[in-house]
C-alpha cells in the first residue's frame, strides 16, 4: 500500500506460543564469516578507527578484535581495556572481558561492572574465595541488595557451607518483592547440597505463589528435584500449573517432565547453574528500567555464559537487540539457541521476523514454510508468510495465507486482527483491485479507526479520484490526529494539490518532506505543486530528486517522472468537491 514498507511493524512482539520440534533451519541462517578489514600490523591508528568503525555499525565481536589488536599496539592507551571488558562480556566473551577489566584496574578504573565480572568468571573456574573477595568490591546499593547476596550464597555453596550461604541469601527477605527469588535460590542451593528435607520446605512455598508458572527454569529445576524424590503428587501439581499456560518452552517441560522417572539426571551440578539463574533474574528487573537496557544485556550475557544450556538469557539479548532494531545482531544471538532446547522455535520464529525487517525474504520464507509444516494452525505464521510473500510483490498469494490467518485468529480476540486486514488490503492495492483494497479498509475502519487507517483510506480515494469529499475528511481526520506525521501531511498536501489548492499543497508538502524526508513520492507530489504555482526550477529539482531516492511503495512511475523532467507537466485539472464542507473542517495553521 502507498508508502507503507512494513505494515507489520505494529504488531511487533506477537509470541509464538506453539508445541516444540526438531529441523534444521540452523544451517540457512547462520551468521555469515565476519569479513576483516587490511590494516597494517604497525598501523594503530588504524586499527583502532576500524574498531570505531565497526563500533558504530554496530558490528560489536569485529570491533572488539580490531580494539584488542590496537590495545596490543598501544597499551598506555587507559581508555581501550575499559571499552573492551564491557563489549566482550556483551558478546559471551567472558574470559577475554577478565583479561581486560584486570588492566582497567590498574588505570584506576573502579567501575563496579569489573568485579561483577571477574566474580561471574571466578564462579565458572570454580575459584569460590576469589569470587567471594570481588563481589565485596561491588560496593553500590544494588550489588549489596540483590547481586552480592545470590552471588555470594551460590560461592559459599560451591564452598559446601550450606549455613553461609543461607544466612547470606537470607539479604533477599528485606525486600518482599524478592521473595520468589530467594524462595527458588534457597530451595536450589539445598537441592544442590543434597539438603532434601529443606529443599522441599523452599520449593514448596515457592509452588503456592500464583505466578510461578511465569518462569520456565525454575519449573524446570523444582519438577527434576521432585522426579528424583518420586513425589507424584508435587510433579502432578507442577503439570497441572503448565497445563493452563500457552508458552512453548513450558509446554516443552511438560512433555519432558510426562517421560521422565525417578532415573533423571540432576540440574544443579554446578554453583554456575545456579548463579546463571539468578544473573537472568537481575536482567530481567533491570531491562524494563529506563537507561538500564544496557546493563541487562550484560547481566544476560553473563547468565548465558555461566550456564550455555539456559536459553533464556539468550532470548532476553535477542528481544533487547530486536528493539534497538538490531536484527542482524538479535538473529546472531537467537541462532545460538540448539533444536534440543525449549526455546528452540521460539527463536526461529524471531530469525525469520528479523530476517523480514531485513529484507531477507527468501530465507525468511524457508524458515516460515518449515514452522507451517509443524504448526498448520499457527495464525502468526501464515501473517508473517502473507508479509513476505507482499514484500515480494506476490500479491495474490500473500491475499491467500492473510486470508488463512484471519481465518485462523481466535474468535474472541478478532478485534485486534485489523493488521492483517490492513495487510491484506494492501496486497490487494498491488492486484489494483480496487473493490477489495476499499472493502478491506472500511472493515479496518468499524474495528479501529486510528489515523494509519483513515489516512490510507483517503489516500486511496483520492489517488482514485472517488468520493473526494469524503476522502478529504478521512485525511483532515487523520491530520488532527496526527498533525506531525510526514505520511499524513503529503495525503493532506496531495489532497489540497488534486482540488487545485496549490498553495496550501506546497506548504502542507514542504512540511511532509522535511517531517519525512525519505520517501521518494513526497517529492514527486512536491514537485507537481511547485509546477502549478509556476516555481518550475524547484519542481525539476524535486523531481529529479524523486528518481534518485528508493521507492518502497512501488507509487513512482519513472517514465512519467521522467517525461515531466524533459518536457515538463500539463496543466492540472482539479477535482470537483464541495467547497462549503472543505472551508468548515479545513485545518486553520
């Protein structure tokens, strides 16, 4: 539909809540081989603009190379180790972070982040003491609230002093809203020590909170305590909670927990499983916090390299990264997530949205084909299938699998499928079906009537030259809602240009180029309305510039543009409308 890329993007964050299997999409979307940049080996500076360089595209593993090969070059440069031990431990790379936080030591740098990270990595070496002694060095009021209590009781574990650990953890009562998380952790750190007896007491209470069904892994960890004890009826209560929940990765558990017996292995083999839990617990308080997105990635990172098996940290980076609209990055982190884990489909769900932001259409579609085989009834799917299948400009199967999710949404949730009916009608826009493009917006209009759909809609009528009265209410509706969006200000601007308002178009469509100065037919439109008022440099200019630009909504015609350049424009013919209802809802700025 006119200048609209990614109708989609509104309905970010659907969740594939669907039952797990096995295929191997892992080998079609695997990161492509860094590609490294020459520098000379005696070349600094060099070196180090290519890690800005990558830095800034974001490109973070290759700017950490080209950081740790210039910090080699130049070690009296203080600023490179503290740079570093934050992006690697970004990046999983853990043990290098170490390396380089030691150095930003001896520069004096006492940001608590260091300790954090070396108490992480003494943890993963099984060097308890040490880690004990770092994380005393993280001296703020979250470290001694929250990281310094689980971090330290999992170390004292790791020590086997069960007392230590518990009156350490024992921090964690202060606060009420940290109850669950302590309940788990003292239950963990006694089913670790073989404190069964206790285990059940913590594992008990934890059970009796209403919202444990809300975490994957401690579930996971409670039911295999209680399918090594052969207490059924507890197991029996765990499955009854999953049986209410739709999330995939709990459903998954549930099949793992029906075949497994007494005979299972246990979870907790090491303090680093635990601390991994407790780490992914501090990310996730911290990632909702305004300007904390940062440091929860870097709590999840560490999560994920204490315990590589836990897929939920990596879930929680991927999410991070996709709203910073970092989807190469996010799908570098979801592709870590194995077949054999529960959040395996989940992710590829995420690869294959990603890899639609992307443009990346036909690997996306292998991706989506392969989960439609596993999962028919999956709306989400079908949506997803029906965007790439537009993108590409098949417009008539992408009606065909819109059509099947719409066909496939949940009756009592059919108010919010207005964006596939939205999706919809602009896949048949590209048919230049007329009937079911306007069929289609009116139905979105009875379900939701937001500026998007009443500017689309009005812009459709006029570009058809049908029922401009009302097609300029719908734009001037849209525009009092949504006075500075660029989109709607070239309706607005298009609408004055086709009833013979030229001047009021070139305000209303200078405005729209510099709200929205990437999309090519603003200035196409722009270009019109300076021929009109007789300002013809101007429209050449514009129209010149039009043909540089890429055009997403396939709106352009190049040849006519083309032709208007080299021979100029004919005198525009305004539509008919009814002054006297214009005059009285017209816009007065």
């Amino acid at each position: 539909m006119e200048k609209t890329s990614f109708v989609l993007a509104v309905a970010a964050g659907v969740v594939f809540a669907h039952a797990c299997c096995y295929f191997d999409t892992c080998k079609n979307i695997a990161p492509a081989p860094q590609e490294r940049l020459y520098i000379s080996e005696n070349n600094q500076y060099g070196t180090y603009l290519a890690g800005r360089v990558a830095h800034i595209r974001h490109e973070l593993n290759k700017a950490s190379d080209y950081y740790i090969m210039a910090a080699q070059k130049a070690p009296q440069n203080q600023m490179l180790p503290s740079q570093l031990y934050v992006m690697l431990t970004s990046q999983g790379r853990v043990d290098e972070a170490v390396k380089f936080a030691d150095q930003a030591l001896k520069y004096k740098d006492r940001s608590p982040f260091i300790y954090t990270i070396k108490a992480v990595h003494d943890v993963k070496q099984h060097q308890y003491e040490q880690a004990l002694k770092n994380v005393a060095e993280c001296d703020n009021d979250f470290a001694r609230e929250i990281f310094a209590p689980l971090i330290s009781a999992w170390s004292y574990a790791g020590m086997n002093q069960y007392e230590k650990s518990l009156e350490t953890l024992g921090v964690l009562k202060r606060n009420r809203g940290l109850n669950p998380i302590y309940l788990l952790h003292a239950g963990a750190i006694s089913d670790y020590l073989g404190k069964n007896q206790e285990a059940d007491q913590y594992y008990s209470s934890l059970l009796r909170s209403p919202n444990i069904t809300a975490s994957a892994f401690p579930l996971k960890i409670i039911s295999n305590f209680y399918l090594r004890q052969n207490n059924d009826d507890k197991v029996r209560q765990i499955l009854y909670r999953i049986s209410h929940s739709h999330n995939s990765s709990l459903k998954k558990i549930a099949e793992e927990i029906k075949n497994s017996d007494s005979s299972i292995q246990p979870i907790l083999t090491d303090p680093a499983i635990g601390i991994s839990d407790a780490l992914f617990a501090i990310a996730l308080m911290l990632q909702p916090e305004d300007r904390s997105e940062e440091i929860a990635l870097l709590f999840a990172s560490l999560a994920s390299y204490s315990n590589p098996e836990y897929d939920l940290p990596k879930m929680l980076m991927g999410n991070i990264l996709d709203t910073r609209e970092l989807y190469k990055e996010a799908n570098d982190i979801y592709v870590q997530i194995l077949p054999n884990q529960p959040n395996y489909l989940t992710a590829q769900f995420q690869i294959a949205k990603n890899l639609i932001m992307l443009k990346q259409y036909s690997q996306a579609e292998i991706i989506l084909r392969k989960l439609i085989k596993l999962q028919p009834d999956n709306h989400d799917l079908y949506t997803n299938l029906g965007e790439v299948m537009r993108m590409t400009k098949r417009y008539h199967d992408a009606v065909i699998y819109y059509q099947k999710a719409l066909d496939l949404y949940p009756s009592k949730y059919a108010q919010h499928s207005w964006v596939i009916l939205f999706a919809q009608a602009a896949a048949y826009d590209g048919m230049e079906d007329k009937y079911n493009t306007e069929k289609n917006l009116r139905q979105v209009m009875e379900m939701n009537a937001n500026p998007l759909v009443k500017n689309h809609l009005g812009y459709i009528l006029l570009r058809n030259e049908e029922k401009i009265d009302e097609a300029l209410q719908l734009v001037i509706e849209a525009y009092n809602l949504s006075p500075n969006d660029g989109s709607i200000m070239d309706s607005l601007g298009w609408g004055m240009y086709k009833i013979g308002y030229y001047e009021q178009a070139v305000k209303y469509l200078e405005q729209a180029s510099e709200l929205s100065p990437s999309e090519a037919v603003i200035y196409d439109h722009l270009g019109d309305a300076y021929w009109e008022v007789g300002r013809k440099n101007e429209a050449l200019f514009q129209w010149n510039h039009a043909l540089t630009m890429k055009d997403d909504t396939n709106e352009i015609d190049r040849h006519l543009v083309q032709n208007k350049i080299k021979h100029g424009k004919a005198p525009h013919t305004p539509l008919p409308f009814d002054k006297e209802k214009l005059d009285s809802i017209l816009p007065q700025d």
